[in-house]
C-alpha cells in the first residue's frame, strides 16, 4: 500500500481525465492517475476523435486527387490507394499526441499508474483505489476520487460484436482492406464519419436507420441538405428501416431489415454498428460503494460529487452529450471549483459537430425546437455558393443559418453546413457564450476572402440586409 496519500485521484485518463489531472496539478493538488490502456488520451485519442479524423483528412485528400483534380488544372494518374501507409500516417498522429498527453503528465508531476482500477472505500478521511496489473496489485489512496472513465460502443444483443465481420468504430479504424460492401447501422455522427471513409476509398456503403431522419438533433435544413450531399458521395440510406436479424452464410454477413413491415436481407462483408455509446463502469465497484445512478448514468451535484462524499464523475459517465469537449470543460470546471473557484459549464452552447463532407456543425437551438416551444426568431441565411472563398475552393455545397430573436437580435442558434464547419462554430458559440447578437456579429470585422465572411452575411440576413446574396 502506497503511504502516500493524494489529494486527488483520477480514474480514466480521456480528454475529461487528463485534463481535470492537468488544471488540478497547476492548482497546486498531488494528483494520480489511473488508466488501463498502455497509451494516455482515451477512447478520444486512442480510437474514437482523432485517427477518425485523421483518416478522414486521408481519405477525403484521395477523393479530391481522384474525383476533382483535373477542375483545378491538375493532371495526375489515377491515385492508386496505399492503405497500409493511410493506416501507419493515422497510427503516427494517434501517437504523438498520445506522447504528447504523457509528456504533459511529466511537466505536471502528474504520478500515472497503469492498470484496472476498483473502488475500495474511504478510511481515515482517505478513499482506496485498487490498482491491478500483470505485475500485481497496489492499492492507492487519495482525498477525492474522480471517476472518468467515458463509455464503449453501444451492442445490439441479437448482433454481437465479433471484431471481424460485425464491428464497433474500433476495428473500422483500421481495417487492413477496403470492404466489399460495408453496412452501417446507425446514422448518428459515428456512422456517417465513418461510412465516408470507406465510401471515399471505393467501397459501397449503406446506412441503416431505424428513425425517419438522420441526426434527429440538429437541425432539419441542415440535416436534409447532409443526406442529399452524402446521397451524391455514393452512401445509400434505408431510414425508418429496422435490423432484425443476423447470420453469417458463407463467409458474409446477412442482415435481416425491415422497412414498413417487409422484411428483407442485405449481404455484406463487414457490419459496422454504431448505435450509440453506453457509460464505462463495470468493475468499479460504483454500486458497492453506493454511487447513485441516474437514467443509466451517475448522479453528481452541481460540483460534480455523487451521492458517496469525496467521489466525483464526469464526461461520459452522467448526463449531456457524450462529447470530448464537454468532457474536457467539465475537467477544468472540476479541478477548479475543488480550489474553491466559482467557474461553470455553459451547457447551452456546447457545439454538436459531423465531420463528413461537407461539414455539419450547430450550437444553440434548432428551428424546430422554436417552433414546438411557440417562440418568435428570425432567420438569416447565406449559401456558400455566393461566398468567394468557397468558390475558389470549390467547395460551395451548404450554408450558413443565424437563428435570432427579432426584437434584440440575440442569437438563438448557429447551423453551418459547408466547408471548415468545424472552424467556424467557434465565432457561433463566443458570440452566445456572451450574449450577443446578430448585429455584433454583423459589425465585426471579417476578412475578404473567407469562409467566415458567410457568417457576417447570414448576420446581416436577419434584418435583410446582406449584401452578397
């Protein structure tokens, strides 16, 4: 048994982990680790958040050398696809910024523990944390204990997951060949991103959804504009169609759907089930110690504590959107109100962003959910076909929609569809976070030729007044 006593110890160590570890170890607080994986960062770094993007910037790079070069004046062979090296260039990103969360931990005097961790309970106003590893068994104690330890992908009982034929986004990020014909269940952020990958590299994907619309959250122009754009890419969609059933005949999966109460089979080689995600607690020991859950997550107070003093939880283990971002604003959050400063998540404007192509990227509320609350907005709105920027790009599919109140002008939602969404939700969720409206944004100074210019013009187009479209 360790005989030193923290003031802190961290379960998990994804983006809300190491980064609660971080803020607290700058506040001055001896902080401890403990994370299972031989790399830090997470599903986040490690599976999830970056090597998909890195291989949708691969992946999206071929298509424009296959697809789009010869628009822009350049000549080339047809690409040849290199997929060992796609994957090896993903591998390498993942491990310098994993590298780079370990060499954090160094800066900070951060003590991270590599093993399984479980609860043991508090004694002499210290909490146990059991650390099991191939090397044996150490127990830590420390002040407080947070738990992060985020979620897994979400199983469908009667399609268990085989890491060959039915897989989760783990084994869909590293594929070592293109598929035959890949099934995607699920039209949530996961299976869009990564049914455009392989779309992108040649192979014939469809989507199965149970719902009539994909990504029923967001906003409804936003979403239909999406399916069409993905729809020209090549991805087939099945909406209001349900998976019913599984077999393997022959080397291939068969999955059995049914649309309208017709049921019917679809055969592919690889299945991809991306149907959510569910919190990562077994083995804990959470219900022993009396943590209490919450509509399957973990109760926690406004300070992040469950029901057990001196434990607390964050990110994908209690309530809000399983996002890296909002777990990491909750880790600072954390780590500062436990040295007693008065800091806050502002849940209302946590950005929800697809990285297909074209980009989705939205902050705030959505004209449908005006609407159902009976409240009055105004709506601006530029394309950016009529953008400069995105004309010499090429790349002028989506728009730019400002939701307003019509009095003040207050912004009331942001919905970008179109190139670089990701970026420029930023500008969208500063001008909220402060209260500003469509006017603030309207008069700030937006550089000619860029992408953002399309937001000032949306800006202007509350009050009918932009001057490009």
């Amino acid at each position: 048994m360790s005989e030193q006593i923290y003031d802190l110890i961290i379960i998990g160590a994804g983006p809300g982990g190491y980064v609660a570890a971080i803020r607290a170890a700058q506040l001055g607080m001896a902080v401890a680790v403990v994370e299972k994986r031989e790399a830090l960062g997470g599903v986040c770094l490690n599976e999830g958040c970056i090597p998909s993007k890195a291989l949708l910037d691969s992946s999206e790079l071929f298509a424009l050398a296959r697809d789009r070069f010869a628009g822009h004046g350049i000549a080339i062979d047809p690409p040849r696809l290199d997929l060992a090296r796609m994957m090896a260039r993903k591998d390498d990103v993942v491990k310098k910024l994993t590298d780079g969360v370990a060499f954090l931990f160094k800066k900070n005097k951060i003590n991270w523990v590599q093993g399984t961790a479980r609860l043991t309970g508090g004694e002499g106003g210290a909490h146990g944390v059991d650390v099991a590893a191939p090397g044996g068994t150490q127990q830590l104690r420390g002040k407080r204990v947070l738990l992060a330890t985020g979620s897994e992908a979400a199983a469908i009982p009667f399609i268990p997951y085989d890491g060959e034929t039915v897989v989760s986004a783990r084994e869909a990020l590293a594929f070592d060949n293109v598929p035959e014909h890949l099934l995607v269940v699920g039209a949530g952020y996961v299976g869009l991103e990564l049914g455009s990958v392989w779309r992108r590299l040649g192979a014939p994907v469809t989507v199965v959804e149970m719902l009539p619309k994909m990504l029923p959250a967001t906003d409804g122009q936003v979403a239909d504009t999406l399916m069409r754009s993905l729809k020209k890419q090549g991805i087939a969609f099945r909406m209001e169609t349900k998976v019913t059933g599984f077999a393997k005949r022959d080397g291939k999966g068969v999955v059995t759907v049914e649309t309208g109460g017709a049921a019917e089979e679809i055969v592919c080689d690889r299945v991809l089930v991306a149907a959510g995600r569910r919190p990562l607690t077994a083995g804990l020991g959470v219900e022993e110690l009396g943590v209490r859950p919450e509509d399957g997550r973990i109760a926690v107070d406004a300070n992040y504590q469950t029901s057990v003093q001196g434990v607390y939880a964050i990110g994908d283990l209690i309530h809000g959107p399983m996002l890296a971002h909002k777990a990491m604003a909750e880790g600072e959050v954390f780590a500062e109100r436990l040295a007693g400063q008065a800091s806050e998540v502002d849940y209302a404007f946590i950005p929800g962003i697809v990285y297909t192509w074209p980009e989705a990227a939205s902050v705030g509320r959505t004209e449908e959910e005006l609407k159902a609350e009976g409240v009055e907005y105004a709506v601006g709105k530029f394309p950016f076909m009529a953008n400069g920027r995105a004309r010499c790009m090429d790349e002028t599919e989506g728009f730019v929609k400002i939701l307003a109140k019509p009095d003040s002008g207050r912004v009331l939602g942001i919905h970008v569809i179109g190139p670089r969404a990701s970026d420029l939700i930023a500008e969208a969720v500063t001008v909220m976070t402060y209260g500003g409206s469509a006017a603030d944004i309207a008069m700030t100074f937006h550089a000619h030729p860029t992408l953002a210019e399309a937001m000032k013009e949306a800006a202007l187009d509350v009050e009918k007044r932009a001057i490009h479209a």
